[in-house]
C-alpha cells in the first residue's frame, strides 16, 4: 500500500513537472515569435530533435526503420506537426492562458476521433462532458461576447490535430517500437516544416539562439516525463494534473504580458477543464 501511494504520488510529481515545462516552452515560443518566425521556431524544433535521434539510428542501422505501418507513420508525423504549428501560431497572436486551454481540449475530441477511425460508440453518459467541454469551447472563443477570433481557430485546430496524434500514437505502440516512433515523427515534420521555414526565412538573432534551443529539448523532456509519469500512475490521475500546466500559462500571460481573461473566457475555462476530467474519468476503463 506504502509503494502504491508512493509510485501514486511520483507520478503525479512527474506529470505536475511535465505541465510546467510545457507552460515555459510555451511563454517562450510566443516571446521567441517575437524574434524570428513561426516557421523558423517549428523547424529548429524538429531538426534538433531529429539530431538527438541519430546516435541511435547509427547504433541500430537503417533496417530498424522497416515498417508496415507507413500510412499510420505519415498521419502521426502529419497531425503532429500541425499540432504544434497551429498551436505556435495561436500562441503569437491571442493571450498564452486561453492558447494553452484550447489546446488541452484534446481529450473533448479524442472520443470523435475514435468514432470516426475506430467506429468504438461510447455509452451516452460519457457524451456529456465532452458537450460541456464543447460550451466552453464556445465561450472561450468569444472571449469579449460579441466577435470571433480566427486565432482561437487556429488554437481549436491545434486541439483536433493533437486528438488525432494521440489516437495514431496509441494505435502504433501496438506494433511499433517507441524509437522508430519518434524518429519517423521528428523527421516527417522536419521535412514538412522546411518548405514554409525557407519561404519566411527571417536572419536569426543571437539573442533567440538559446530560446530556440531550449524550445526544442523541451518536447524531449516532457515526453520523458509523461511517459515515466504514466508508468507510476493512471490517466485518471496525469490527465487532470495536465490542466494546471492551463492555470500556470495563464500567470505567465498576465505577468509578462498583462493579459487578464474576463468572466466568460473563466467560466468557459471551468467548463473546458470539467470536461476534460469528466471525459477521462468517465472512460478510464477503456483502452
């Protein structure tokens, strides 16, 4: 019992972790969009995070990069990448707390996602905190009541794009191993962002060398430490503890950059993050 509570406690530690370091990345991509361009950022990330992977290609050889999961391979690696693309966008241009809680509707969408690759039908009771979720969804896209904002879109998108990665991530760890995961992952994107990166091409000040750098390793730790969080405790346990990495987006948008939300953005995040729990909670049983 002493070990479970501990390993309960380690977890939610590492996933708590985890959140923050998505929050700093995140104030850090929006001051960093400041210096050079979305595109830029985007590419830097992944061809840094392309490099870490080749030590372990040259030890394992190309053959580890066999697969018959092409197609599946192309869908994460494309969803990923616009995930964080969207998001980065959003990021630039609408406060950081509401950028950060859009994207964490996730888990509101993954059951759509299921439905429509899977055809798994959810019983009706678990439909009724992603309607919630999808009202607050709607407040906080019309944060001042009366206009809507093409940029919380874009920060919508990034939620839908991030469902379907998670829902192809999961159905390649069935039969693919996590390296050539990652690595088909970083690549693919690598080579999608290119293109736009050398279209919007900007000169790099020194100043935002290090920030871009620290952007990119940071998806290196936090998916080390989601995954060992999991590995200590439940998603009904990690998944609700994402949401504070919302709460402290939010505090970094209001310290540095004075954005304050206003009741309806607030009432709608209570609805996005009730939600979220509920609809994790509510399909903790299944896989």
């Amino acid at each position: 019992m002493i070990k479970q509570y501990s390993n309960l406690l380690l977890g939610a530690a590492l996933a708590l972790a985890t959140t923050m370091i998505m929050s700093l990345a995140a104030a850090a991509t929006k001051y960093t969009a400041s210096l050079v361009s979305i595109e830029q950022i985007v590419l830097v990330q992944y061809l840094i995070c392309t490099l870490i992977m080749l030590p372990w290609l040259g030890r394992k050889g190309v053959h580890v990069l066999k697969t018959e999961k092409s197609w599946l391979h192309l869908a994460r690696g494309v969803s990923g990448w616009l995930c964080f693309y969207t998001y980065y966008l959003a990021l630039n241009e609408i406060p950081l707390g509401e950028a950060a809680l859009l994207r964490n509707a996730a888990p509101l969408i993954v059951p759509l996602v299921v439905l429509l690759l899977l055809k798994y039908r959810m019983p009706l009771l678990n439909w009724l905190p992603v309607v919630i979720g999808f009202i607050g969804i709607a407040l906080v896209l019309k944060p001042d009541g009366s206009r809507f904002d093409p940029w919380h879109i874009a920060a919508v998108a990034s939620a839908i794009f991030l469902s379907v990665s998670i829902v192809t991530t999961r159905m390649l760890t069935q039969t693919e191993p996590t390296n050539r995961i990652l690595f088909y992952y970083f690549a693919l994107s690598a080579l999608f962002s290119l293109p736009l990166a050398v279209a919007d091409w900007q000169p790099v000040p020194v100043a935002s060398v290090p920030l871009m750098i620290g952007i990119s390793l940071s998806i290196w730790c936090t998916m080390w430490l989601y995954t060992k969080a999991y590995s200590y405790a439940k998603a009904t346990v990690i998944a609700p503890i994402s949401y504070v990495g919302v709460l402290f987006a939010g505090l970094l948008g209001w310290l540095f950059w004075q954005q304050v939300p206003d009741m309806m953005s607030v009432i709608g995040a209570a609805l996005v993050i009730s939600g979220g729990i509920g609809s994790v909670w509510l399909g903790r049983e299944k896989n």
